[in-house]
C-alpha cells in the first residue's frame, strides 16, 4: 500500500506565492517518479510537473518560470509563485512506484484571489 498526503494549499492573492508538500509512505523500496496534477471543477486532470528518483524534472508550459518542484526524501514539494488567478484548483500529487500501480493523494485547494 502507498499512501499520499498532500498539504500547503489555501487562499493567496495574485502574484503571491505557496508551496505545497506530498509525503509519501508505504511499502515499496524505489519509484519511477512523482508529480503535480491539478484540476478545476468540469475539466480533465492537468499535468504540472514531475520529478524522477534521479531528479530530472519536467513542467507543463503554463507554468514554466512560475512553479518549482524539488523532492527530499520521500517528499515532493511545489514552490509556485507568480500566482494567478487561473491557477486555482485542487492540486494532486503521484507517486509511481516500482513493482507497484501509481497512488495519488486526496488533494488540496489552492485558491488565487484578491
């Protein structure tokens, strides 16, 4: 079993800043990698960024130069500034671990508003 948790969200004004966490724990020894989704209510599930065991990272173009993911351990984290309004929306995190199918987390809010 893995298991998620993600925490960081709330309320931030536009061009403010937060960053979120996921702690991942359960029995599994290595994984592939772990990554941000968000979704706004009515729309598919949008990818964010990732980061493999190695520390490659890959980010969607809608927030390129704006969101920064770094993991520690068995920790991810989303460092995102320069918020917009648009990207409010509950943030997922994911974890795909070897030998084992991908976990996500329950997800957290992020609202950008004034």
């Amino acid at each position: 079993q893995v298991h998620l948790v993600e925490s960081g969200g709330g309320l931030v004004q536009p061009g403010g800043s937060l960053k979120l966490a996921c702690e991942a724990s359960g029995r599994f020894l290595r994984f592939l990698d772990m990554a941000w989704y968000r979704q706004i209510p009515g729309r598919p599930r949008e990818f964010i960024a990732s980061i493999t065991s190695s520390g490659s990272t890959n980010y969607a173009d809608s927030v390129k130069g704006r969101f920064s993911i770094s993991r520690q351990m068995l920790t991810m984290y989303l460092q995102m500034s320069s918020l917009k309004p648009e990207d409010t929306a509950v943030y997922y995190c994911k974890i795909r671990p070897v030998g084992l199918g991908e976990a996500w987390g329950q997800g957290i809010q992020v609202t950008v508003a004034s």
